[in-house]
C-alpha cells in the first residue's frame, strides 16, 4: 500500500521560504518519478512539480518555475519542496503524490502565505 507523509508546512510572510518533506513506504520510491501538487482553498487539484525518480530532471509550473526547487533522497525515501519568494497566492494544502494528478498522494501539509 502506497503511504506519502507530507510535513514542512506553516505560516509564513510574503518573500518567505519553506521546505516541504514527504516520506514514503509501501512501494520502491527509487523507481518512481514523484510531483507535488496543490490545493488552493475553493480551487481543484493543480500540478506544481515532477521530479524524475533518480533526482536528475525536474519539471515545473510557470506558476512556481524559479522559486520552488524539488528535490529527493532516494537513500532516505524522501521528497522535498524547497519554496522561496512565497505569494499569498501560493496558500494552499500540499501534497506529494506519484502521478501528476493527484490520485495517489498524500494527507497534505497546509502552507499559508499571509503578512
């Protein structure tokens, strides 16, 4: 069975930065290429990142491209979501999941953006 831990979330100001972790089990982690997605509050699921399962590509949204980097420990069973220069409209529920929709993915870490 699938497990995904997301942690890392919180309050933070405008221009802040925040590193999400995700912890996995019940599958090979080195195997699979992983994403985050998010949830902005009254919004449906939306793609933010993939990063490919030996680390070594990355894909982003034009939302987040240059201010978050993914990142993974496949030694660790760990996904990472360094954010920098957060924007309000960055708050939304994270996840980590192993397809870029969302099917199978995490119970979210709550991030808020907000002076």
């Amino acid at each position: 069975e699938v497990q995904l831990v997301e942690s890392g979330g919180g309050l933070v100001q405008p221009g802040g930065s925040l590193r999400l972790s995700c912890t996995a089990s019940g599958f090979i982690f080195s195997l699979y290429a992983m994403n985050w997605v998010r949830q902005a509050p009254g919004k449906g699921l939306e793609w933010v990142s993939e990063i490919s399962s030996g680390g070594g590509y990355t894909y982003y949204a034009g939302s987040v491209k240059g201010r978050f980097t993914a990142s993974r420990d496949n030694a660790k069973k760990t996904l990472y979501l360094q954010m920098d220069s957060l924007k309000p409209n960055d708050t939304a529920v994270y996840y980590c999941a192993t397809s870029r929709d969302g099917a199978s993915r995490g119970q979210g870490t709550q991030v808020t953006v907000s002076s």
